[in-house]
C-alpha cells in the first residue's frame, strides 16, 4: 500500500493562503470622509492649512477672492493675502526694533526707534513687491456663476533680515551705533516664537 504524503498539498496551500494575505494587505486604505453634522456643510478651503503657516523660516499667508469676473477674483485674494502678510511681517518687526534698540545703549532712545521702524516699513513695502505665490487655486461657484480664487503666499525671513540690513547700515544717524549681528540675533529669535505661535 501506498503511503499518502500531504507535502505537496500543504504547500499549495501554504502558498495560496499567503498571497491572500499579502494581496489584501497591499492594498490602499481608503480616506475617511468626515460627515459634518446634521444642518452643517464642510468647506474645503484651498492653499490653507499647516504647510501654509508662518514659521522660523517664512512669513506666510493666504487670500481668497470672489467675483463674477476672474481676474478680480485673483487680484482681490492677492490683495488680502498681501495685507495679512503686511500685518504678520509688521508685528514681527515692530518686536524686533522694541528689543533691540532696549538692548542697546542709545543716546536719544525714541528718535532712534522711530527712525528703525521708519525705515523697516519702508523694506517691507519694497520686500511685498517680492513675494513668492506658493499656492493658487481658482474655482467656478455654480450656484452663482462666481470665481473664486484662493492664493497663499510666502516672503523668505532671511531675505527681509538682508533687506532691511542694506537700508539701515545706509543711514548716517544709525550706522553709528548699528550693530548687525545683535539686530540678526535678535531678529531670528522673534521669528523662531513667531513660528512657535502659529
């Protein structure tokens, strides 16, 4: 009589069982969509979002416009994403020239500080010219027959530190006492708690 191996069979088996296996675990997970509740609707709002946050490295923002025209629509998501970046930048600015010039020993601490922050508005005006889109999406709402128009925008920290260093090493009253690295040290540090807060 012949003895019945199962060798071959467990094998096939074995085999048929681990492709199963590897088949359904290779594949995709799908996305959860999360429902909004009962009364609600989700928005999905383009170029926001944490890789569109200010941080230790960029001063960043985001716009959106809508109009029935589509060129008005991006020039008015620009427009507001230009303001708020104005608005970031100026906060940063303003806590960069208060620590510095308090850590100085100035003469006429008040002129010298009016004199920072005038010149710094004047780079940032000059450096807003500048900035990098890094982000713009344009939509047709269909209820209306509006565009919509989503823009996010970046300005580089060290590019506005070396702006704004060319301006005030340039003036004669504030060569005297300026002192670059103290101002860039100063500098980096309120635009690393800028980017801790965002």
């Amino acid at each position: 009589m012949k003895a019945i191996t199962f060798a071959p069979l467990l094998r096939t088996l074995a085999l048929v069982f681990l492709a199963g296996l590897v088949a359904t675990g290779c594949k995709k997970k799908k996305e959860v969509v999360e429902a909004a509740p009962e009364g609600e609707v989700l928005i999905n709002e383009y170029c926001a979002g944490p890789e569109y946050f200010s941080n230790e490295e960029f001063f960043r923002s985001n716009g959106l416009g809508e109009s029935m025209d589509q060129a008005t629509a991006r020039r008015r998501a620009m427009s507001n994403a230009r303001a708020d970046l104005a608005a970031s930048i100026n906060t940063l600015v303003k806590g960069t020239v208060d620590n510095y010039v308090n850590s100085r020993e100035f003469n006429n601490r008040e002129e010298i500080q009016e004199r920072y922050e005038s010149l710094t508005r004047e780079v940032i005006n000059q450096e807003l010219n500048g900035v990098k889109t890094i982000c713009q999406k344009a939509v047709r709402v269909t209820a209306n027959g509006n565009y919509k128009y989503y823009v996010a925008l970046e300005l580089s920290g060290q590019e506005l530190l070396g702006s704004m260093n060319s301006r005030l090493s340039q003036d004669e009253r504030l060569r005297i006492d300026y002192d670059y690295e103290q101002f860039k040290k100063t500098f980096e540090q309120e635009m690393e708690n800028f980017g801790r807060r965002n």
